[in-house]
C-alpha cells in the first residue's frame, strides 16, 4: 500500500515548500472577500504563510499577500494574522 501523498505548499513571505498542514492559509473568495481559513477547505484563491513571526513580518512589509491576491489586503486580516502569530 502506498503512502498517502502529502500536499506541499509554498509560503508567499519565504517561498519554502512545506507540508500544508504546517502553514496557516489565507483566502481569497469568489466575491472578493479576503478571510483567515483555519480548516483549508474553504473555497477561494488561497496563499500561504509559515507559522514563523518572521515570515509573517516579511509577508506584511513586502506586500506579498497584496501582490498574491492583486488587491490590497485590509488591516484586520493582518490583525487576525497578528493574533494567530501570538499578538504583539
């Protein structure tokens, strides 16, 4: 029996591939709509982001989220991203 294949993703802030279990990803709905998906099942464009300070700061001074999803990325997302990363 073969192992089950293990989805790899790539973090936007430091473009390392890691399993997507290991990243918190950001959505992108059909409407626009830019949201936190814990699960990663909902449905949209999604970017990811390692669980790292560091790769988020990175994501947030770059614009790399901005430029993933060609739209600008309001403040409460990178709220809510600030929280996930244990606050400030």
């Amino acid at each position: 029996m073969k192992p089950k294949k293990v989805p790899l993703r790539r973090c936007v802030a430091c473009h390392q591939m890691k399993d997507k279990r290991e990243l918190i990803r950001v959505v992108k709905s059909p409407e626009g709509e830019i949201f936190i998906d814990p699960t990663g099942k909902k449905n949209g464009r999604g970017a990811y982001l390692c669980k790292d300070l560091a790769c988020f700061e990175k994501a947030r001074k770059s614009k790399s989220l901005n430029r993933e999803f060609k739209t600008e990325i309001p403040a409460d997302i990178f709220e809510q991203l600030e929280e996930q990363y244990g606050g400030k």
